[in-house]
C-alpha cells in the first residue's frame, strides 16, 4: 500500500521549495548574522514554507472532495446537488459543469423512464385482455387488472 494522494502531493510541494530554502540557509550563514537574526529568519522561512504547502494541498484536496460527494449524491439519485465554480475559464470550473451537465442529463433520464413506466400501467390498465410483463430471470413483473384476474390476486 502506498503513500495517500493528497500526502504525495504535500511531499512534492515542499520539495519543490527545499532547495529554496537551504539555498537561503546557506546564504544567510555565510554572512556574519546574530544568531537571534539567524533564527528568526529561519523560523518565519519555515513556517512561511510549511504553510504554503499546506495551503496548496488543501487547494487541490477540497474541490477534490466535493467532486466525490457530488458523484456520490449522482449514484445515489440526488439529482438536485449542484457545484460551483468561481471562474468560468477555470479548469475546476468546467469539471464542476461537467458534473452538473451528468446531473442533468441523469435526472432527464430518470423522469424519461418514469414517465414512460407511468403510460406503459395506464395503457395495460385499459386493455381487456391479459398481458404479463417478465424479466430476464423469469419472475413476473407487471400485470394489468385481466392479468389479476386470472391469477386470483394482485400484483
């Protein structure tokens, strides 16, 4: 098992600033500095260091938590949750249309099968003739009131 994504990205973002900051470490004791001086600078470098990491995985973690919880409220027929963008030419942005173009077309679809599912019981509620509806694994799954009627019970 590997290192978490959001745990890679932090390591590869303070990495990219290591070189940075021994590079300022270097230089600063190569000049004749207080130690409290020294110190000082090397505290706030470090803390201004982690902090920028921190930020940059929580910009990239974030909106990748809201793209699961969307997704997630998609699989699970919450078609109503919508995402947000703040800058129409953003990348993030359009993922978030995208989702909300997926939200749309599924919440179509499922209105579409209801729809149709609400005409197919009205139309096999008129005929007088028995009519049976099977799936795929031979169990009934639709009968209309002559189809009741010869079974002796309701469906």
């Amino acid at each position: 098992m590997g290192i978490r994504f959001d745990r890679r990205l932090l390591l590869l973002i303070l990495g990219s600033g290591l070189p940075m900051l021994l590079t300022a470490i270097i230089l600063l004791y190569s000049e004749p500095h207080s130690t409290t001086l020294r110190l000082s600078v090397i505290g706030g470098l470090v803390v201004t260091w982690l902090w920028i990491g921190l930020a940059a995985r929580a910009m990239v973690v974030r909106p990748l938590r809201t793209i699961t919880n969307l997704l997630a409220g998609l699989r699970e027929g919450h078609f109503t949750l919508r995402a947000r963008g703040d800058q129409p030419d953003d990348p993030l942005h359009e993922v978030f249309h995208e989702i909300n173009a997926l939200g749309s077309t599924l919440s179509e679809q499922r209105l579409g099968a209801l729809e149709a599912d609400a005409l197919l019981r009205r139309v096999m509620e008129e005929i007088d003739v028995a009519v049976f509806a099977f799936s795929s694994d031979r169990t009934l799954q639709l009968a209309n009131r002559a189809g009741e009627r010869i079974l002796g019970q309701p469906i």
